[in-house]
C-alpha cells in the first residue's frame, strides 16, 4: 500500500507504523499531523473502519489506538498515550474528544511547575502523566461534542448524548448524557 492518499488535499503520508485494512478509508493524512507513535500498529483500521475530515490522532510515542471493522470517526480528537479503543461498529461524530491521559496534573501547583518546565523542553511537549486506556465497545453511537476521559469504558450498544462529558464508565446498552454525564435510560438490545 502506497502510504500517499492519491485524493488527499494534503500533501503528507500515512505514518509507516499505521495498519490500514484494505478496504478502510482515510480521507486525508492531515489526520496525523500529531502522531508520535512509535509503536507497531500506533493506529490500526479494522475492515471497512474510516476516519473523516477533522479526526486527528494525537498519540504519543508509546500510544495505540484501534478501530474495530467498519467503525466511523467523523472529525474526533483522539489523544492516546497508552490505549484507546473503538469497537466493531462504531459510530464517533464530530468534535468529540476521547482521552486517556490528562497530560496534566490536576492540581494548580503542580500543573504550573510543569508549564513552567515545558518551556525548557524541545519538543514542547508534556509528559509523564498516567494514562488510562478508554474502550468504547461494539455498536455505539457517541454524539457530537462529547468528551470521554481517561479510563472510561462504553459499553456495548451505548449512546452518548451530543455535549456529553462522561467521567464513568458506561454500561452496555444504556444512553448517557449531560455533563456530567448520567444513566438516562436503557436500550433494548
């Protein structure tokens, strides 16, 4: 496989350490403009599985993030330093973030000692932080806007209500919504 886009607008390549199944869409590789991963199969595309305009991969050097067979991102934010993954059939909108990593503390003092740190970096970059991986299970739907954090789970058949911010884990076959999100009711199977 070419790791050039013959449709892409933009002029970049897919990382080599990207697995992409032959039948998988990426509409453009702008969509790695922020991928560090160093790791075997840092983003691995399952059968049929696409990515579209405004999905960026945010992984860092040792992150991995997968998309199950004919899982649909739409224009998410994934920052992955450890583990993210999609399941089977999934559907992410647009503007949603999925994130297993702070990349932060969350207290003020400490999270200025590490701004003022960074600045004496190169690359500018943050680390150091622990992440925690986010699945997000087979047959979900996650609407536009939501932000998923670190070490939460989707379970299967699940929907996230669009603005959502879900800080727990969600059981299969629930809807989830607000900020923060709760159990609005359950989907039959």
């Amino acid at each position: 496989m070419t790791r050039r886009l013959e449709w892409d607008w933009y002029s970049g390549t897919l990382p080599e350490n990207v697995i992409v199944d032959e039948t998988a869409y990426i509409e453009t590789s702008f969509s790695f403009l922020l991928y560090r991963s160093e790791v075997h199969g840092g983003v691995t595309y399952g059968h049929g599985a696409s990515t579209y305009l405004g999905t960026m991969f945010d992984v860092g050097p040792t992150g991995r993030v997968s998309l199950g067979d004919y899982a649909l991102v739409h224009g998410a934010r994934i920052i992955c330093d450890a583990r993210v993954e999609i399941g089977d059939f999934a559907l992410i909108s647009w503007n949603v973030v999925i994130m297993d990593n702070y990349r932060l503390p969350l207290s003020g003092d400490d999270r200025r000692r590490q701004l003022m740190k960074v600045a004496e970096r190169s690359p500018r970059v943050l680390s150091g932080f622990r992440p925690e991986p986010v699945i997000i299970g087979p047959n979900t739907w996650i609407g536009f806007g939501a932000c998923i954090l670190p070490g939460v789970h989707i379970g299967e058949g699940s929907v996230v209500g669009a603005k959502s911010v879900v800080r727990e884990s969600v059981p299969p076959y629930k809807v989830a919504v607000g900020n923060p999100a709760r159990i609005l009711r359950s989907i039959n199977g």
